[in-house]
C-alpha cells in the first residue's frame, strides 16, 4: 500500500473515487429502497456489504444533515427532507416548465388562481400561478408561506416524513386569523384527514381572503417535490367546491408528477 493510501484511507488513486461517498451514496439508495423490515442498521449494513458500525457511523452523519431521519423507539430510517429539498432543486426548472401548461388548464377549468410551490429551505415558495384573465388578484410568486395554515403547507406536511411534522409541532402553532389551526392534535387529524382524501384544504387560515385546496408532486417514492394550489377568495371559493377543486388538483399533481411529462 503506497503512502498516500496510508495518509487518506478513503484515497482511490485509479478511479478517483471516494470510497467513503460511496457508501454513503449507497446507504441513502439502500434506505430509500428499504421497506420496514429491511430500514434497521443492521439491514441496511447488510444490505451495502458494510459492517455494522460503519454503516451507524455514516447514517448518524446523513441524519445531521437531514438526509435520514431515524424513527429511535422503532430503530428504522427513512429519506429525510434535505435529500427532497435537494430534489426540488434539481429539478425545479423542469418541473415549472412542465407544469405551467397544466396550471393554465387547471385555472380556466376552475376559474381561479392555480399556482405552484416547490420545496426549498425546510418550506415551500411559490414558483409559477396562472390566474383567470377576468380576475384580479395578489400574486404569491416568490412568497414563503406557513405550513400549518395554508392547503399548500398542510399537503406538503401529509405526506412528509414524521420527523418534519414533529419539528413543526415542537413550536407554537402561530395564529395568522380567526381559523387558524393552533391546536397540534387537531393539526395532526387534518394532516391526516389530508392524506386520506389526496388534498388539503384552507378556510382563511394565513390570509381571511384566502380559501383553497393543494395536492403534493410526489417523487417515485411518494416524497413530495412540489405542490400545487387551486386559491381564490373565500365568496367565491366555499366549503361546497373543496370536494371538486381537491379533485382536480390532485389529478393534475398526479400529472405533473408524472416521469413521462418530466422527461
């Protein structure tokens, strides 16, 4: 073995490779491939040709950096939100541009504003919006929005890791109005009524005008990238429509979500 080998055991000097990124690359392939059974260190060890410890060693780091979150009472690990912000970067330009036509559709079809939000720094900004041409309202292009009280936030929430949801709920919930949500059991049953149905839904919670559904982009692996909104006041946007814009809103994320529509 040469001396530099010695210096820097992760030294690859043919292929240049890193033998350390590697595994690491390996293990976050592993963890994303695992189902429950398999998603335990020693799984995961196995399952990379790693012994024990090593595997620990690199997964406690990819959980720092919010790679991995690790579920301890159960011992299980799963994709963390750094790797679905990452994603979203990746791919946003892509993704807008898909999406764009299907917001226009989805707002002549509606006759409101249709918007997208894409993951970025632990929350969702808002990316791209058609608005109806005979309507007259503020865009949200640009704008970060609270995640307990908006459709948009509560879709991302639904189908996001429990570690997410969890931090959320480790602050108080802030009050933006009236309606919103502050009660963490009662957030929970929302998110989870939310999931079941595909879509969440907004009653004035984050601004009293504005009412809407919001369905998540999901990945191949059911990680939400992006989500998209259907919003508009709420004298026009009632309870009554939540059933039929949630709908649409989901079958058009389906849409966008696509692999053959994103290349």
């Amino acid at each position: 073995m040469s001396a530099a080998s010695h210096a820097d055991p992760d030294h690859v000097p043919r292929s240049g490779r890193v033998q350390s990124v590697d595994r690491a690359v390996a293990l976050l392939r592993a963890v994303a491939a695992a189902n429950d059974d398999r998603a335990n260190v020693a799984a995961l060890a196995a399952d990379c040709g790693l012994n024990r410890a090593t595997a620990w060693r690199i997964l406690s780091t990819l959980e720092a950096q919010e790679m991995v979150v690790l579920d301890r009472p159960t011992g299980r690990y799963a994709i963390g939100f750094g790797v679905v912000e990452l994603a979203g970067a990746a791919g946003v330009g892509v993704l807008v541009q898909s999406a764009h036509s299907v917001l226009e559709r989805v707002s002549l079809l509606t006759g409101e504003t249709a918007a997208l939000a894409v993951v970025r720094d632990n929350g969702l900004t808002y990316v791209d919006e058609v608005a109806p041409t005979a309507v007259v309202s503020a865009t949200w292009r640009g704008r970060t929005v609270s995640l307990h009280a908006t459709s948009t936030g509560k879709a991302l929430l639904a189908y996001s890791s429990d570690d997410l949801v969890h931090r959320i709920l480790r602050e108080p919930l802030t009050r933006h109005t009236d309606t919103t949500i502050t009660d963490p059991d009662a957030l929970l049953a929302e998110l989870a009524t939310a999931r079941d149905r595909g879509y969440g839904v907004c009653r004035g919670e984050f601004e009293e005008s504005a009412y809407g559904v919001s369905a998540p982009v999901l990945d191949s692996g059911g990680r939400p990238l992006a989500v998209l909104s259907i919003w508009g006041p709420g004298g026009r946007l009632t309870e009554a429509r939540f059933e039929a814009l949630g709908e649409i809103a989901r079958d058009a994320a389906i849409e966008i979500g696509s692999p053959g529509r994103r290349g």
